[in-house]
C-alpha cells in the first residue's frame, strides 16, 4: 500500500481556522492554570473539572461570576463569542456535570438562551500533558458545537 492509499483510509481531522484559533487561545488562556493544578493533583491528589461553555447571552459573564465558587478559576477564553472555562478544583465530573448542568439549564429556561455548548472535563490523573488535557477540551467543545442538542452536555474523564 502506498501513501496515498494510506491517506484515502485515514478519517479527516481538520478544523476551521476559526476552531485553530479556539484552539490556540485555549492553550494560552488554560496552560498556567491547569499546569497548576496538575502540579497540586501530583503532591495532593486533588482533582478537577475543567467547564467549558459558550452561549449567545451578553450577560454570560457576569451570570458566571455570581454563579461559580471562589474556588472556581473563570478564564476568558475569547470574550468576542462568549467562551469561558471555569476550573473547578476538588471537582470530579458528577460534581462538574450537575454544575453546568444547573448553569445551561437556568440559562435556557430563564435568561431564553438558545445557543449553549457546554463541556465538563475531569482531570483525575498525571498520566496526559497540560497539553493534551487541553486540546482534550477543545476536542469535546468543537464536538458538541457540531453534534449536540440544546442543553446536552458533553463530559469526560482523564
């Protein structure tokens, strides 16, 4: 079999220059925190839970500041389309899920949002990069912008 046969077989993984550039300000706007709390899972074993979410809301902001813990790290990932994380720390996924959960559903039935993407991912061990965590994320945020219903959240663990 030759390359270009090789090539035909593979599936595709590309990605909108648009989703690039999610991509590149996820890794900049995540990398110090979650390096972070990788560092505090290894001496303590703390995990975390990593919430991605997007919604066409122009309060989506200040509903995340009054919503989330103190503990919880909100980060802008690009304020221009409404993409926030919030770091959850001490958080598994259950934890996680039912918190976003709570957020998308509030955010649908009462502010009548109706464009929410939302992702939990829970980091529970040292085993992937910082690096791979995070395109972890950006991988379930552009899956469910594509594939998921109103409401649905995406969720993993690592």
């Amino acid at each position: 079999m030759n390359n270009n046969e090789n090539r035909e077989k593979k599936p595709s993984v590309t990605f909108s220059e648009r989703e690039v550039h999610i991509a590149i300000d996820m890794e900049k706007k995540l990398y110090t925190v979650v390096d972070m709390l990788m560092y505090m899972l290894d001496k303590t074993d703390t995990k975390f839970t990593i919430i991605i979410i997007k919604a066409e809301f122009d309060g989506l902001y200040d509903y995340l500041v009054k919503t989330k813990r103190d503990s919880d790290i909100l980060q802008e990932i690009d304020g221009k389309i409404n993409l926030y994380a919030i770091v959850c720390q001490d958080t598994t996924v259950d934890g996680g899920y039912m918190f976003a959960n709570r957020m998308v559903k509030t955010l649908i039935n009462e502010d009548k949002v109706h464009d929410v993407t939302c992702i939990a991912l829970e980091v529970r061990t040292r085993r992937y990069s910082v690096r791979d965590i995070i395109y972890k994320g950006f991988q379930l945020y552009i899956n469910a912008r594509h594939k998921s219903h109103l409401g649905e959240i995406k969720y993993h663990s690592l």
